[in-house]
C-alpha cells in the first residue's frame, strides 16, 4: 500500500495509557467542535449512566459546577489551552471523564485553524464501561468525525500484562483527515474511519483480506473496522497474534517522527 498523503503535515498525538481506563476518542474538524456539541455529549452519556454529569476538572479532581454548563464550555474554549474536562463525582462506580478541546496538543498553535479532538473515559470495572464503546457511531455522526476509536473494557488491563507487544507511540498510523493533513493514532477495539481514511488505509478491501472480524461500510464511504467479535484481550494469545498482523499490516501507514514537527514519513 502507498501512502500519498504522507508528505502532507501530521499532527503528532501524544498517546497515553491510563491505568485501568476504557477509552473512546475522536477527531473532527475544529469547526464541528461547538458548545452544542460538548453539550450533547454530555447529555448522551448522562442517558447512559443515569446521572448528571455536572462538574468540572480544571486540575486534577472534579469539582461542582458552578453555572451553567454552557457557560463553563465557553470559558474553556477562550482559555489558553481551549479545552475542557466535565465529570461526574470521582466516588461513583461510573464514573465519567468527558474532555474536549479545540486546537489542543504539543503542535496545537501550528494547527490552530484545524482541528478538535473529544474523548470519553471510564474504569474498566464501570458497570457501563461496555456501553461507551457503542457510542462510536453515535458520537462519530455527532461531531462529522474522520476517526474515532473505542477500547473494549479488557483492553487497558490485558494490554499491561501481555508480552510481544511493540511501545505505545509505535502503534501510531497516519490517519487522513481529508482536510490536507493527518493525525498519528492508533486502532481501537472499534474504529471509525471517514471515506478518506478508509480507502487510504485499505479498509475497503473484504475484512478477512485485513485479518479482523468485521468491517461495516456506510454509505458516505466511511467505516466501522471491528477487530475481533469478543471484546479484546490481549492475553489471549490468538487475539494477540491477530492484532500483531494487523499491525505488521498497516506498517506502510507507520507514523515515525523526524524531528521536523508535526512531519511524518513512512518507511
């Protein structure tokens, strides 16, 4: 597989792993990025977890939202990282992280016309842990995402413990935008890619061709790729050596930095 678009810039996500977290990211244009939509998330998971999810983190531990919560959203968005993080009380089973943020990142004002990016995060013991990955497709239609990944509950904990598995940062792919640039991510559990990325990548050919359960195709040209029909673990050894060739795979669409910033190249 080629890669054209690697000579176009590509925002360098830093990855992190959180300890014992489920995840679901996404990225879209910074102009889907509205307090409308922040708003929506919230509400969506509130529906989820049957609770509000009414405080914010402006440090490290939430506190009790103080006004309304659109207000709290447009003070984010004109501080300098131009971001936010809502949550719910840290003692609940379910508790929520919900952070979004225009033009966020280590690059962010080299691309501070570009782009937003969004993410959800649970324990992986949360009773609705496994409902947050449904939220994909959702959240994906939402917000007009080119990418989104979702973690199944197993796949922070397994991934801790499992041998053979490259660094992190090495599981980084330059994924399209379709705006002229790209970001450096990596696969979930369950991935949406935009109508760009999908054919880039080569996730329009059949899914047994790519090694994974699924691939759901809709009818803009963007797709769900989902890796095994079990939640992911990585210590189960098949499911290892499946992700591993899917890796080996996608290796044309590597993200390697070069010490240019926010430059790419593949190998």
């Amino acid at each position: 597989m080629t890669a054209p678009f690697a000579a176009a810039r590509v925002i360098p996500i830093t990855l992190m792993h959180w300890p014992d977290t489920v995840e679901l990211c996404g990225y879209c244009h910074a102009d889907m990025m509205t307090p409308e939509l922040v708003e929506r998330f919230v509400q969506e998971a509130e529906f989820v977890i049957k609770e509000p999810i009414r405080h914010v983190v402006r440090e490290v531990f939430p506190e009790p939202l103080v006004g309304s919560l659109r207000k709290e959203i447009e003070r984010g968005w004109g501080s300098h990282k131009r971001q936010i993080t809502l949550a719910n009380a840290a003692n609940r089973r379910n508790h929520i992280r919900i952070a979004a943020g225009r033009f966020v990142g280590p690059f962010a004002d080299n691309y501070s016309e570009d782009w937003a990016r969004f993410s959800l995060r649970m324990p992986c013991t949360a009773p609705d842990a496994p409902v947050l990955a449904g939220k994909l497709r959702e959240f994906a239609w939402l917000s007009g995402a080119f990418f989104v990944r979702a973690d199944s509950p197993a796949w922070t904990p397994s991934w801790a413990n499992a041998k053979g598995l490259p660094p992190l940062q090495d599981t980084r792919l330059c994924i399209p935008s379709g705006y002229g640039w790209s970001i450096s991510e990596r696969m979930g559990w369950l991935t949406w890619l935009g109508a760009h990325a999908t054919k880039e990548l080569g996730f329009d050919a059949p899914a047994e061709q790519l090694g994974v359960a699924e691939i759901e195709r809709n009818e803009d040209g963007s797709s769900v790729v989902q890796l095994t029909r079990a939640p992911l673990d990585f210590r189960d050894a098949a499911y290892l050596k499946q992700y591993l060739a899917l890796q080996e795979k996608l290796s044309p669409h590597r993200y390697i930095p070069t010490g240019t910033a926010g430059r790419a190249r593949t190998p």
